[in-house]
C-alpha cells in the first residue's frame, strides 16, 4: 500500500476523533428525530457507516 493511501486511512480515523469528540457530540444531543430515531444515533451511526464504507474503497480500489 503505498503511503498517500496510508494517509487518507489515517485522515479518516483523525476525523472520526474529531466528530466522536464531546464538543461536536454535544451538537446533535437534542431532542429531534429523524424517522424516529434520535438525532444523535443516526449522527453517530451514519458516520460509522460512511467511515466502514470508505476504508473499504480506499483498501479494496488502491490495495497493491
């Protein structure tokens, strides 16, 4: 794997810090729902989602 790819798989690790942080946490801790579901819950589970989803492009398309 070469190194930039390395990087972007470190860049999304470093942002999923950063958005699981208590200050940006603190955001979406309300009383809204989307669908149903509590605001913070589908915060949390779509951007575990779309971090699963893009590790998985960046190993699969650029593994060597």
């Amino acid at each position: 794997m070469k190194k930039r790819h390395q990087q972007k798989l470190i860049l999304i690790s470093v942002v999923l810090f950063f958005l699981w942080n208590v200050p940006f946490i603190t955001i979406f801790d309300g009383d809204a729902e989307i669908l149903g579901f509590p605001v913070f819950y589908v915060f949390i589970f779509s951007s575990w989602l779309l971090s699963i989803v893009l590790t998985y492009i960046i190993l699969k398309r650029f593994h060597e």
